[in-house]
C-alpha cells in the first residue's frame, strides 16, 4: 500500500490524469442526469433546448476549472508535452479545430440561430442543433417543389461557415419577396387581369407589410436593408407568347409555397369567370 501512495506522490501527473478523467465521468452523468429531469418537467421544446445548451455550457466550463486547477502545478510538464505533439495535431486535426473555431464564431457574430432557415453550400433547411463540431439542419426541398421538409437531417461541419456563403432567411428581417408569374394571352384584357391580379395578392400579403415596415426600422441601425416599398404588386412583361404579370408580395419564409398555393387557387378560379381572361401557352403562328 506504501508502496502504491509513494508511487502516485512521485508521479502525481498519473494521479492527475486518473482524476481527470474521473471528473469527466462525473461531469458526463451530472448532465444526463439533468437533461432527463430537464426532458420530463419542460413540455416547451424550445425552452428545453436552450436550458439544455446552458447546462452543457455551465458544465464544461466548470470541467476545464477544475482540469486548470489539477493541472495547474504541472506546467511545465504540460508545455514540454503540448510543445511535442502541436505540430503534428495541428495538421492531422486542423478541421477539427476549424470546427471549434467556428463555433466561437457561430456562437459570437451568430450568421444563423436554432430555429432559422439557411442555406449553406448545397445544404438548405432550418437550423435544428448547434454544437462544438457541426450543427444540424432539418433538410427542406429547393425553390422549384416548394422548400417542404424531406424528413432527413444534415450534419454539417462548422467550418464550413468559413468556406460557404450563408444564405439566412429571417436574419434581421424575417419575410422573403415571393414571385408568381401569369402568362395571359394578348388577346385578353391585360389591364382587366393585372387589377384582379392586384386585390387577389393584396388580399393575401398587404397585412404584411405594417409590420415588415416596423422590422427594417429596428433593423436598420445594424444592417443597410432600404426598401421603397413594401406593398405587393404586379408588374408587366411581354413575352413570345403572351403578356406575362408577375406578382410580387411579401410572405414568411416556411409559409412560401402555402401562399403559392392559395394565390393559384384564386387565379385559377379568376380566370375561369373572367371570360377575357385566358391563360397563354407557347404557340405557333403561320401567316399565308
């Protein structure tokens, strides 16, 4: 038994290691611990997420205390070992410092936050989890079949906020312009369809605007966003097969394809009982 403590007084960094790890243990069950009483009394998801995230946060700061503390009188021996091995981590784990970096970035200068919509390389879908290493997105569709969730989550690495453009849907100002665009034929009363046109999206999107307004002010100060006007309207276009009127309106970024859907249906219906009204289709025309 003497034999044992006098080992460990002369080597006291194996001790040190021992208890380290030892702490790490701890630190890991106290967590759980809290997470599942966290999971059972909060109903809220969004509210347990966050209490989650502080607990880890609190946590491991207080493990890396306690790592300085045991650590503390051994130095020396710290610097010898890290000065060996820095070279060689530096390259074989160079993402994975890139990742850690990132997360300082994420969590500081903040580009995208747990709930938002983003679309980062190829990856598009809304911000799900935001750890040390990668942060989660709940894939959505692209543009052409509406941004519907597919049900997969992505993984991403985060230095690639480092290495991609980040697109955030809501950052700052959290409505999209949204576009529709009819082709009529030239034979139809075009100024007739862009006035219906007109009170159909202003039906569905002028309510927005009151409020869109108030955001860009309070946003103003921290981003340059400058809009004329924030009304929907239509615009007017030729094209080889008719006149083309574009419906331009504000929307929530999720509620896209929702509001697509209900414009269409009352366009769709418009042009059923406006008898000078008719859809326009590529066509061919030969003149003798």
């Amino acid at each position: 038994m003497n034999e044992i403590t006098n080992y460990f007084i002369e080597n006291n960094h194996t001790l040190n290691i021992i208890f380290s790890i030892g702490w790490l243990i701890i630190t890991i069950l106290v967590v759980t611990i809290i997470n599942r009483l966290l999971f059972r009394y909060i109903d809220d998801n969004s509210r347990y997420h966050i209490f989650r995230k502080r607990i880890y946060y609190l946590f491991s700061g207080v493990y890396l205390i306690i790592l300085w503390v045991l650590w503390a009188q051994n130095t020396a021996y710290i610097a010898t070992y890290v000065g060996l091995l820095s070279a060689g981590i530096a390259i074989a784990l160079k993402d994975l410092f890139a990742n850690i970096a990132a997360w300082f970035f994420i969590m500081i200068r903040k580009p995208f936050e747990i709930g938002q919509r983003v679309l980062i390389g190829d990856s598009r879908g809304d911000v799900i989890d935001i750890r040390l290493f990668q942060f989660s997105l709940m894939e959505v569709t692209d543009i052409q079949v509406g941004e519907q969730s597919t049900g997969r989550i992505v993984d991403i690495p985060n230095h690639y906020v480092f290495v991609y453009p980040t697109v955030n849907y809501t950052k700052g100002f959290k409505y999209i312009w949204n576009e529709i665009s009819v082709l009529i034929t030239f034979e139809s009363d075009w100024e007739l369809a862009k006035e219906k046109l007109t009170e159909i999206v202003n039906h569905h999107a002028l309510h927005f605007t009151e409020e869109a307004a108030e955001q860009i002010k309070s946003t103003a100060r921290k981003y340059m966003i400058l809009y004329n006007n924030l009304t929907p309207i239509v615009y007017t276009d030729v094209k080889e097969s008719g006149v083309e009127l574009t419906l331009r309106y504000l929307c929530l970024p999720k509620q896209r394809r929702d509001t697509n859907n209900d414009i269409w249906e009352d366009i769709l219906r418009l042009i059923s009982d406006a008898s000078e009204i008719d859809l326009a289709y590529p066509t061919l025309r030969h003149i003798v």
